[in-house]
C-alpha cells in the first residue's frame, strides 16, 4: 500500500494591511477567492512590537454567519460584546466566538508598549447554521492540551491528534466543519507525519523558520502559506527553530456571500444583514 502525501498546491504570501481602527496586520488568506480555503474564510497574523501599530484595536463592530477563532501569542487583548460577556486574552489563549445570527463586540490591546501578536481565523458556518444564536468562550492557555514528543512542541486547539499512545482533543467543537488546528514547534531536521481526514482542506502557515514538505520541490519559508493538496497526510521536515500553524477542516461546499463582517450563501442575506445591522436588529432574535 502506498501511502499519499500531501503536496503543495499553492503558495500564499500575505498582504500587509490594516484594519478596525487602524491596526497593522497581515491578512495571510481572506475575501479573494475564498472556495479554495473552505472551510475557512480568512486568517491575520498580528505581531509588532509598537504600540502605534495595535493601539487602536477594533472598536465595537457587528459579524453575522461564522465562527473566529483568536489565538495571541503574546500580549493581553480585551473582548467584550452585546451579551455581556468581557475576557481578557493573554498570550498562549483562546477565544472562540460563533458570531450565528448576530454579535456586536470590541476587540481592544490592554497594552500601552511592548509585544501584541497572535493570529484571528474565520470559520465559516454551514447554512443551517448562520442564524443561531451566538455564543462565546474564553479558553486560557492551561486549558488547551500541549505536549513536547520527541523534542517537536503541539499546541492543540481544535481537533484531535494522537501522540506517543495518547489521543488529544482540542478545544473547539464544531460539527459542520469538524477543524483541525495546530500550533506546532518541530524539532529540526526530523520528518514528521500528520495524518489529516481524507478530502479535508488543509494549509500550513510558517510563522517562523522554515519547512521541506516531502515531494515537494520548494521549501515554505516564514510568513508562507501552503494550501495543500485534497489527501493524504501531511509529512515535512523542519529547520532550525521553525514554528508553523496546521489548519484543516471539512469542506462546507456551499455558496459564500461575503460583505466585510457578514460572510452568507446569497447576496440577498447580506443586504438583510446590512439591513438588520442598520435597524438594531442584528443581535435581536426575538423580531423576524
Ligand atoms: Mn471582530
């Protein structure tokens, strides 16, 4: 039996931009084309060590129809919405919001110097689900499974993941899209093997370092995405102090319809976002 590998199928190098009021960030995939990326819609890597870059945050804005997910690295981060939910994201945390049928919140630094960086990922939600009510969580770092096997660190976020016998499961359930999302810090020089469902998307982001995937002609060097081939596992070989996100999830394989902060299926759902926004009715789900 042989076994497939994963190849390279596109390689994706972000855009710097900013965004909310002003925060300097890399928008690694998101609004271009985005069926290549499904499930996901979008993923910004924030990191700058001055404060004029993030000072800003994101003052209080609206999402509808998908899931963020925020992982920081370093920093502290500041949620709090229209339900009255307020967490404090320090680094190494996680806060996993379902935006459904409607949130209104701010994402605000707590810093006036030093360090911010961490990631924002937009998971889509299937159509049965873009209404429903929304939900949020804060997960600290201590809560999120991490494991050192062989000198490679995994950080598991979402999904599960068997190592050395033991199986890990993340920290973030959805059914639809069932991700898959992991934090890796590989010990350099040795190949290591990530099984991943077959026909699930599946990317790689080098935040740092470098990495050969097996077969493939060229390395993924920082700041590269690698959208992968449909299956097989993910086999690589890392460099030197190289640190890079795993991300895979089942394909929705429905219609995207997407105005900044409201992703649906039809044109029509958004301009009854924009609408319900406007009207006060983003976050009311007592009025039709
Ligand atoms: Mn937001």
């Amino acid at each position: 039996m042989t076994t497939t590998v994963r190849t390279l199928q596109e390689v994706i190098q972000g855009r710097a931009t900013s965004d909310g009021a002003g925060v300097k960030l890399t928008r690694i995939f998101g609004g271009r084309g985005p069926e290549r990326f499904d499930p996901f819609l979008m993923l910004d890597a924030f990191g700058s060590d001055k404060a004029d870059d993030y000072i800003a945050g994101f003052p209080p804005h609206p999402h509808r129809g998908f899931e963020t997910v925020t992982y920081m690295l370093v920093g502290k981060m500041l949620h709090e919405d229209h339900m009255g939910n307020k967490g404090l994201l320090n680094g190494g945390d996680v806060q996993w919001m379902t935006a459904g049928h409607g949130v209104i919140h701010s994402e605000m630094p707590q810093q006036e110097s030093g360090r911010l960086s961490g990631f924002q990922l937009w998971l889509n939600l299937p159509a049965r689900d873009k209404m429903k009510p929304p939900s949020y969580r804060d997960v600290p770092a201590a809560q999120i499974p991490e494991r050192t096997v062989d000198g490679s660190y995994y950080k598991l976020i979402a999904g599960e993941l068997s190592l050395a016998g033991e199986t890990l499961r993340g920290v973030i359930e959805a059914d639809a899209t069932d991700p898959f999302f992991l934090d890796l810090h590989p010990a350099a020089g040795v190949e290591l093997v990530l099984p991943i469902k077959a026909g699930y998307t599946a990317m790689v982001y080098v935040y740092q370092g470098g990495i050969q995937l097996a077969g493939v002609e060229r390395p993924l060097m920082q700041g590269e995405l690698g959208l992968l081939s449909r299956d097989g596992e993910l086999r690589f070989t890392a460099g030197e102090d190289t640190r890079l996100l795993v991300l895979a999830g089942r394909p929705l394989g429905e219609p995207i319809a997407q105005y900044g902060p409201f992703v649906m299926n039809t044109q029509a759902e958004i301009e009854q976002a924009i609408s319900d926004y406007r009207n006060g009715r983003l976050t009311r789900m007592d009025v039709a």
